[in-house]
C-alpha cells in the first residue's frame, strides 16, 4: 500500500483523487436532486420516495458510509490542492493578471467550496438528523417544506446552490481534464455539458425553496 499512499500524496495523484471524488459527486447530485423533484408532485409522491429509500435502507447506509468518505477524500483533497498552488504562487499576481489566466470559478473553488461545506453541516442537521435519528413517525415531507416556508433557511439554501453551481462549472470540466480528456477537438464539448449540468442542477435544486416559500398553497 505504500505506493497507493506515495501517489495520493503527489500532486498529480491529489488532482486525480479530486477528480474521481469529484465525478462521483456529480453522479450523486443527479440521483439526490432526482428525488427532491418529487416534492413538487406532492406529499404522496415524495413520501413513496422516501419509502423505496427505507426499504433498501441497509443498503442506504452503506451508500451514506461511502459517500462520507467521498466527501472526506474530496474537502481534505481540495484543501491540500489549494495550498500545494498557494505555496506555489507566493507572490500576490494582480487581478487583472489572475483572470486572463483562470476563470472566476477556478479562482473562488475554496470559498464557495467552504460555504457549500457550511451548507451541508446545517442540511444534516436539519434534514438527515431529525428522520433518520428521531422517532419513526417523523415526516419527511413535513421536515422539508417546513423549513423551506422559513425566509432565512431558504435564502442560504438558494445562495448555497448558486455557490454549488459555480463549483460544479469548474469542478465538472477540471475532473475531466485531469483524467486525460482535454483534446482540443472534444473538450469544448466537454465544458458546454459542464455548465448545462451546473446550470440545470443549481437552478433545480434552488427551485424547491423559491416555490415552497412563495408559490406553494396560494
């Protein structure tokens, strides 16, 4: 195993631990944001989702245990990545400098990466915790849109996606490049699916919020 370990420890190796967290991740969100979308069909719709997800629970947790670590791997990875370039680049470049080099996404992966990690701590512990650790009669569908009718939790919850989807604009197109594919004649391609994808997950995820705290019941 120590070879496994020299190469996590590389720089190429952090880049490609990202990457495959980072795809994994991505995937994740697909499923996750496929699911919250039964909100908008109703208690009915939204409960009989999260009942096919209690009786493959055993294998929920198992999910849970292995996403854990893909988040774990991917925060500890883009914290090392980004003082391994900070350590790197020591001198202060000026602005104009920066962005002829890199994109406003590239350049704020930390912060927004920081703001969505704050946003996950407050979502288990308002979402996760209270179902899967409270009593048996809890209401999932109660528990979410609840808290949705809240102005301030909705209001994180939007800005936490907006931040998402500039994450996943950079994160996307940079996971696919570190693993080879940035041929000139596809990865145009390749950043074009990455920003529909960004858009369309950011934009449904913020949506649920927006509908439940101002459209929902008038």
């Amino acid at each position: 195993m120590g070879w496994f370990w020299k190469f996590t420890n590389s720089s190429v190796g952090k880049k490609v631990v990202m990457s495959v967290t980072g795809i994994l991740l991505i995937l994740y969100l697909i499923i996750h944001l496929a699911g919250n979308l039964t909100l908008y069909w109703g208690e009915q719709a939204f409960t009989t989702y999260a009942g096919v997800l209690e009786v493959i629970k055993p294998l929920i947790r198992i999910i849970e245990v292995v996403l854990a670590l893909v988040f774990i791997f991917h925060i500890i990875n883009g914290v090392r990545v980004w003082w391994g370039n900070k350590k790197a680049k020591p001198v202060d470049y000026k602005i104009n400098a920066k962005s002829k080099n890199s994109s406003i996404f590239s350049r704020t992966m930390m912060q927004s990466g920081s703001i969505i990690f704050i946003f996950l701590v407050v979502h288990l512990d308002t979402i996760w915790y209270p179902y899967n650790m409270g009593s048996e009669t809890v209401n999932l569908y109660g528990i979410v849109t609840g808290l949705f009718m809240i102005p301030l939790y909705s209001w994180f919850y939007v800005f936490a996606m907006i931040l998402l989807g500039f994450h996943l604009n950079h994160g996307f197109q940079s996971a696919f490049q570190t693993m080879g594919w940035n041929h000139k004649k596809y990865f145009p391609l390749i950043q074009k699916a990455g920003t529909i994808y960004s858009i369309l997950t950011a934009a449904g995820f913020a949506s649920l919020p927006i509908y439940f705290l101002y459209f929902y019941g008038r």
